[in-house]
C-alpha cells in the first residue's frame, strides 16, 4: 500500500499547477537543447527576410514580392510580424537572437496548450508526455523558424482566452492574428464559430463578438489592400495553390496524376464539408452549453483534424498544425492508455522520416511514400473513432 500511495501522491502533485509549471519548464531546456544540438534549417525564413527587403525597397504588389523559395503567399500579419523580426534581428542575421525568439514563442504556446490540458483533461501530466519526446516539433520551431509556429502561438492564445477565460471577442481577435499570419489557421474556423455560437447565444452577438476580428483583417492588409487589393486578395488567401507532391506527408504514396488532378481536389473538398455537416448535426455542436468547456474545446480541435485529414499535402512545418491537439483527440476517442501512446509514437515517427533535398532526384528525397500512407492511415483511424465515438 505504501508504494501505491507515494504514486498516487506524486501523479497528483504533477497533475497539479506545479506540475505543469515543471512540465514548460523541461520543455524550456528541451528546446535549448535542440537549438545547440540541432540541425539549423531555415530556408523558409531566409524566404521571407528576401520578401521583408523587397517591401523596404517600396514594392506593395503581392504579385511580385517573392523569396528565394517562391512568392508571397501569406496574409499582411505575416508581413509586419517579420517586419519587426526583421529589424529586431538585423535583417535575419543574428541566427541565435532568431532562434531565441522562437524558443519564447514555443514555450508560451506549451504554457497556453498545457493551461487548457491541465484543465479540461484528466491526468494531463501523462496525457502530455508525448509533447517532450517529439523532435519533429521541435525543429519546426527553434530551428526550421517557420511562421506556422507564430500562427499557432495565437491560435491557442485564442483558445485560452475564449474557451478557458470566456473572454470571446479577445479570442477571435486573436484568432484573427493567426489567420492574418498564415491561413492554415482557417482550418479552425468552423470549430472556433460553433463554439462562439454556443457561447454566444445569437447570432447578432456573435457578429458583435467578431466585429473587431474583421477590423483588424483590414487593417492587416494596410497599404497592400489600398494600392494593390486584388493581388492581395488572390496572393495572401491564394485558396488555388499547387503543392508540391515530393514535400507531402500525408498523400505522397498516390501517383502524381492522381495527386495533382482536379478530380481528387474536389472529393477532398466535398468530404471535408460533408464531415463537418455530419458532425455539426449528429453531434449537436451548436446546441452545446457554454458552461461545458470540454466540449466546446472538442469542437475546436475536432474541426481543425478533419480539415488535416483532408489536407492535399501536408508539408514539412505542418505538423505543427494539429501535435498539440493529438494528445486530447486519442483521450477524446476513448483510447486505452497504451494505444494512445503507440498511436502517438507512430504519428511522430511518420513525421520523422525525411529524406534530405536533392534537386536532382525530388521523388526519392523529403518525405517518404511508406510513412506517408502510414500516416494516412492513422489519421483515418482516428477519424473513424471520433465519427464512432459515443
């Protein structure tokens, strides 16, 4: 009895605030860790300095702003966030200060994560663990420097301020932030409206609640949308984008004519939709009571992994898309312990599996066409359980 009782003592004390308090700070050092051992590879980010210098040089025509990997493709938060990043770090030069900045930005993501965990979901401290053992994450952020992780910051800020503080128009305000930055973040959207319906109450409410959301929209937009709106528009939400097939994660094992054609564009689509009208219906999102925060948090992250799993290519930063949530979709499931850890294990292994770039032979580098269908067969799987789920 008495070797049961000392664990019962110290799950509690680590399914406490201290616990979690000790779980970001070990995310902290982890990440120092990876920044003085890791690989630094950062193409992206010296992508988007190319595009800070043309802006400064006085170009606002999104049409011609480009990198060394290609255009600009993101939203104008994206812009002023690198901007400022730009300038505080010598134009992208001082790689440490970089790196450093990213550090903050992945622990104050793990302090908003784990805030919601610690929260909504019994014994977050074991739930969690899978989060100190990735490696993928972990260079997206504080070696890879993507704007992926900026988004994702603002998304979860927005998760804790409406779900867990019920503070909704601060919430979709930072939620409008992500999606100003990157507009993966819409993946979110038909989860984030449920739950701000359910707590709203009406509808005319809720379009009070989001009034300063589109505000800043605009405002994001600035001197690109009054001189140049069409290429704006089209470049920053470029909703027709063609993406790579050797960079794909989730859908590399299809032949390129399938990958590439209209005909699997279009059933990605209507599945996803179909998905999220059946779930919206069958499982009564918006008749949900504001006071069941769990719930209105399943909303949320449910949506997002639906539009994963029917995502066309999922690339390298991506992952960092949907990691957080994981942990909470297995427990929502209703998974036994060790098939949430395997399926985990799995998932991050999948992610793992990358060949280095090679100009000349783009299919045979990056991701991997086995892990690739092994991955898009767990993420089917875990669909299928939460679409069961009783």
């Amino acid at each position: 009895m008495g070797w049961r009782s000392g664990l019962e003592s110290a799950l509690a004390l680590l399914n406490s605030e201290s616990g979690r308090c000790l779980f970001v700070l070990v995310e902290l050092l982890l990440n120092v860790m990876f920044i003085h051992h890791g690989p630094f590879h950062a193409i992206d980010w010296k992508a988007y300095m190319d595009q800070i210098e043309m802006i400064e040089a006085g170009e606002h025509d999104y049409m011609k702003i480009k990198g060394r990997t290609g255009p600009l493709v993101y939203p104008g938060g994206h812009v002023w966030l690198h901007w400022l990043l730009y300038w505080l770090t010598g134009g992208g030069k001082a790689i440490l200060l970089c790196q450093a900045l990213f550090l903050v930005v992945q622990v104050l993501t793990s302090t908003f994560v784990t805030s919601l965990y610690w929260r909504y979901v019994p014994q977050p401290f074991v739930t969690c663990c899978m989060f100190l053992f990735t490696v993928r994450c972990r260079n997206v952020y504080v070696n890879g420097l993507f704007n992926d992780c900026w988004a994702m910051l603002f998304v979860y800020m927005a998760m804790w301020l409406a779900v867990r503080h019920s503070r909704w128009t601060l919430g979709l305000l930072a939620y409008s932030t992500a999606v100003s930055i990157k507009m993966s973040a819409l993946l979110f959207a038909p989860g984030m409206a449920a739950a701000a319906f359910c707590a709203a109450g009406s509808f005319s409410k809720l379009v009070r609640w989001s009034v300063p959301a589109a505000v800043l929209q605009i405002f994001a937009g600035g001197v690109f949308l009054i001189k140049h709106p069409l290429s704006y528009v089209h470049r920053s939400f470029e909703l027709d984008r063609q993406f790579f097939h050797f960079l794909s994660h989730n859908f590399k094992w299809l032949p390129k004519d399938i990958f590439f054609s209209r005909a699997f564009q279009i059933s990605l689509l209507t599945f996803h939709v179909a998905l999220l009208v059946f779930l919206c219906a069958h499982r009564r999102w918006l008749s949900t009571r504001p006071s069941d925060k769990q719930a209105l948090l399943a909303i949320i992250f449910v949506s997002n992994f639906v539009g994963i799993c029917f995502c066309r290519s999922l690339h390298y930063s991506f992952y960092s898309w949907y990691f957080h949530t994981l942990p909470f979709l297995v427990s929502y499931a209703g998974w036994p312990w060790l098939m949430r850890y395997a399926y985990l294990i799995i998932v991050e292994l999948c992610w793992n599996v990358w060949t280095p770039y090679r100009g000349d032979n783009q299919d045979g580098t990056c991701a991997s066409a086995k892990a690739s269908l092994v991955l898009t067969c767990c993420h089917a799987v875990l669909l299928i359980s939460i679409l069961l789920r009783r």
